[in-house]
C-alpha cells in the first residue's frame, strides 16, 4: 500500500490462526490498514474474513483458536491473542456479524452500553449519543422502542452507533449488508462513509458485496482459503478482470457468471 509504515493505525504481519489446536484458518495472513482510511476485505464464505477479525479484536480465545505464528500491531502497540475487553480500551471495536443487539433493552439503551468502557466524562458521553442520532435519524424515533422490535436495518444501525458510542480510533465490520434491502445497504455505507470522515474514524470493512465495498473504500485485499490472494487501491481492483468476473459476476460480454462454471473459476483465476 502506498502510505509510511508509521501511518498504518493496524498492521497484520504472517498471522496462522488455529481451532482446537489442530484446524489451521489462516496462512500467513498479512494487511496493512493505515489511519484515517477505509480498507475493504473482501472474499466468499470459508474464506477467513470473520476471522481474522476474530484475530484483530481479541475474539479467538472464547471459541478455543490462537494466534500461532505472526503478529498484529494497533497503534504500535502488540495486540497479538490479547483479549477482547483490552483491545477495545485500546480504541478498536468490531460490529460483529448478524446485527447482535441486546432485544430486550431500548434503542436508547442498546446505543449507552456501548459508552461502558469510557473514562472521559459524561458530557463527552451525552454529546456522543446526540451524534448518533444525527447519523442514523431513523433512530432518534424509535428510542424507546424495544430493539429485538426494530427492524433488521434499524438493529444494523443500533449495533453500529452502540460500537461508536466505545469512541474508536477503528471501527471493524463484518459483513453489514448482510440480509438487508438495497436501499437500507445504500443508507448504511453511505452512514459508513460520513462516520469514516466527520469522526476521523478509521474502518476495515469485511463484505461479501465486492461492488459497495470497493465503491467507498480506499484499498482492498481479496482472501481466498486462508490467504490474501490480491489486494490494491480499490479503484484498481474495480476494473480487474478477474475481480469483475468471480467478485461482481461481470463477465467480458457484460452478462453475469453462471455458478455452473464453477470450476472453470477456479481453473482460470490467476492467483490460485
């Protein structure tokens, strides 16, 4: 990536991630994800997006996996198997996949619990929380409506501003289009973007959706079976071939890929 080492806010250097002491996931899994940027992760399902976000965010040792080789750094600091409480006080905090909000408390609650591990005052507080509705308006109506209630757009929103409200220096996402309407997908990259430049909060991305993903993003690595098999500014990647065809299924005719051809795909991608 074309930036200095000393401004990557989260460095990922030839992590192997293994289960059970035996299922390796990861093979020497390297990024770069420099401060104030936008970084997109891209791949298919089985590809190890959720975890190397597992990895970042300290979020391996509850399903018995570790780092066993390589390390990563966040703002210089060794945060290799550290766990998850530590790396968010660190400024880290990862929106995990599948909209998980606490159903039985309030939109308004939901969005405080994410302020438990501040020190920084109240008023610091209050005047985050007034911000997360000034970025997710749908949300300043439905405060006190039970969030297991909301719809999954709105429980989307929920879990973003509650992962704010911890005031990161880097917000993780992982797969936030998943399961929603075009239209709140569009709303929801679009808040990523404002979050991403009003709150100078840095953002790794994981998605299934290449074309949105690449569309706000500033930089891309593509994971295949454990390893980044490409990567490049994102604008790159949006007009390569390869990328169109098995990430967009945009073929050369302008059609779109059969997943009949499968194995053709796996034949004819330069990488593999």
């Amino acid at each position: 990536m074309d930036q200095k080492k000393n401004d990557n806010q989260l460095e990922v250097n030839n992590i192997e991630v293994v289960y059970n002491d035996i299922v390796q996931v990861l093979r020497g899994v390297s990024m770069n994800v420099p401060e104030g940027r936008i970084v997109a992760l891209l791949g298919t399902n089985g590809a190890g997006k959720t975890t190397t976000l597992r990895a970042i965010s300290g979020l391996l040792k509850p399903e018995n996996g570790f780092i066993r080789e390589g390390y990563i750094k966040f703002r210089d600091k060794d945060i290799t198997n550290l766990l998850g409480t530590q790396v968010v006080k660190l400024g880290a905090v990862l929106v995990p996949e599948g909209r998980r909000v606490f159903k039985h408390l309030s939109v308004d609650e939901n969005i405080r619990v994410g302020s438990i591990t501040r020190r920084d005052g109240v008023q610091n507080i209050r005047a985050d929380r007034a911000l997360m509705y000034k970025h997710f308006p749908r949300l300043a109506n439905i405060t006190h409506r039970m969030a297991g209630y909301c719809s999954g757009g709105e429980q989307q929103m929920i879990a973003i501003a509650r992962a704010l409200m911890a005031s990161p220096k880097m917000l993780m996402l992982d797969e936030p289009s998943l399961g929603l309407a075009p239209l709140l997908v569009k709303e929801i990259f679009e808040n990523i973007q404002l979050i991403n430049k009003e709150m100078n909060t840095t953002v790794l991305v994981v998605e299934q959706n290449a074309k949105i993903a690449l569309g706000i993003s500033d930089y891309a690595y593509i994971m295949e079976s454990g390893k980044i098999v490409l990567e490049g500014p994102s604008r790159e990647l949006q007009e390569n071939p390869d990328v169109k065809e098995f990430y967009m299924g945009i073929t050369q005719g302008g059609g779109r890929k059969s997943f009949k051809e499968v194995k053709s795909y796996k034949r004819r991608k330069r990488w593999m």
